[in-house]
C-alpha cells in the first residue's frame, strides 16, 4: 500500500431543485394531539458529526469482529482521552451497515487498517503545513466532519482540469473528503484543513495505493498566503529540477 500526497479532481453535482412542501402528519386531527407517527433522532457526536457507534454485532451479521480500538498519534483536547481513538472493526462494521453499504465481514479488518493509515498520513501533512508557520507548532485535532458527497472547489477545478487535460491530470473525483478544525494550542485560534482522498493505480502485486490532497481551507487571510507561499515554492521547485536534468542531460 502507497500514499502520496497529490492535486484533487472533481465531478459536476446535480441540483435537483424540488417543490415538494414540508412534511406534515399524515393525520388530520379535530384537536390538538400527537402525531402517530414516532419521529426518532439520533444524537451525534459534536466532534465528529456521527452518532455512538455500539460494539454489539448488528443483526444477521455473519462472524464476530475484534472490539479492541487503536489509538491514533493525533492529539485531541481533552484532558482523559488526549488523543483520538479510531474506531474498532465491530463499530467499522455497524457504520457500514447504517449507512446501507454491503460489505463482507471478512474485509473490514482490512479497511480499518487503511482507514487508520490515511487519517495518520493526513495528519502528517497537516503538520507539515503548520511547521512551515511555525517550527515548533503544537497543534491539536479538536473535530471533524466527513463529507463524501461534497466536492470542494479545488477538487471541481482539478477535475474539469482532467477533462480537458486527461494526459495530465486524474479523471476520477475523491472518494472522501473530509473537513478537519485544527486548533493552535498556544493560541487558541482554529484552522480548517480540507482533504480529498484519491485512488492511484494499485501496485504491480495489486496493493491499493491512495493520494492525499491536504491544504489548510482559504477562509482567512492567513491561509490565503500559505496557500500562495506553498504553491509558488512548488513552481520554483518545479523549474530548477527540469533546469537540472536540462544541465545533465548536456553533459552526458
């Protein structure tokens, strides 16, 4: 398994505008009175936009799954759990079956496996952005939303970059994007960090290999300039290695 750190693409949403008025109780009542119909909500997690996930096997599920969690190297601001946990096998497992999604039981160690490695590359990236503000930045994850049906601007750029140039660039849009609040701890200020995740060509032995697109969101000035600072630093990087094999290739 690989991973790089890469440009995103993006495919075009539809909008589906709709006229359809807000739901009502299907039952017309002579007084006031309850609505027959239960309406259950479900109580998510602020810190990442997901409710508990439960350890129990879900119904019908095919072979028990390890319970055990692994903990991240990603620090959190809480003083009795000072870093994140990722979620066991079981709660991988039950997250997919709430969602809807089939997946073989015997796949999803796996998957967690890949799924704690990318959110560790991820965060290793985040950290290269803030040490390049700040050598000795100390920064913390203080919560999270994923948001895989949410195209972000740059990756919408980068795909319609791929349908005009699909030699040069990737076709394909992210399969995941998340939104990360990166808080500073000496000053208390919080930074959005946006993700696109990306499938690459899998490996000659067929190991899957993903691309990490990692930037802090342009919602501040602050950002703006890292942003610029970065990409201009990548252009001159750019020119003095094709200067480079330029000179070797007229010396050979």
């Amino acid at each position: 398994m690989g991973q790089t750190a890469s440009s995103a693409q993006p495919a075009q949403p539809t909008s589906v505008a709709t006229n359809e008025r807000p739901a009502q109780c299907p039952v017309k009542h002579d007084r006031p009175a309850e609505c027959p119909v239960k309406h259950e909500t479900e109580t998510l997690n602020p810190l990442n936009n997901i409710p508990t996930l439960s350890q129990h096997p879900s119904p019908e599920q095919p072979a028990i799954l390890p319970t055990q969690r692994t903990t991240s190297s990603i620090p959190r601001p809480d003083a009795e759990t000072p870093v994140w946990e990722y979620p066991s096998p079981q709660q991988f497992y039950n997250a997919l079956v709430r969602k809807g999604w089939e997946t073989p039981v015997e796949h999803v160690e796996t998957m967690v496996d890949i799924h704690n490695f990318l959110n560790e590359q991820a965060w290793g990236e985040v950290l290269k952005w803030e040490r390049r503000r700040d050598q000795s930045a100390k920064v913390e994850l203080a919560r999270f939303r994923g948001r895989p049906g949410d195209l972000s601007p740059k990756a919408r750029f980068m795909l319609f970059a791929g349908w005009l140039l699909p030699s040069r660039f990737n076709t394909e849009p992210p399969f995941d994007r998340h939104d990360w609040i990166v808080r500073r701890r000496t000053t208390g200020e919080e930074v959005r960090y946006v993700i696109d995740y990306y499938s690459a060509p899998p490996e000659p032995d067929g190991s899957p290999v993903f691309s990490l697109d990692v930037r802090p969101a342009l919602d501040d000035i602050g950002s703006v300039k890292e942003r610029l600072k970065a990409a201009t630093e990548d252009v001159w990087a750019g020119l003095r290695a094709t200067e480079n094999d330029r000179d070797r290739s007229q010396r050979s």
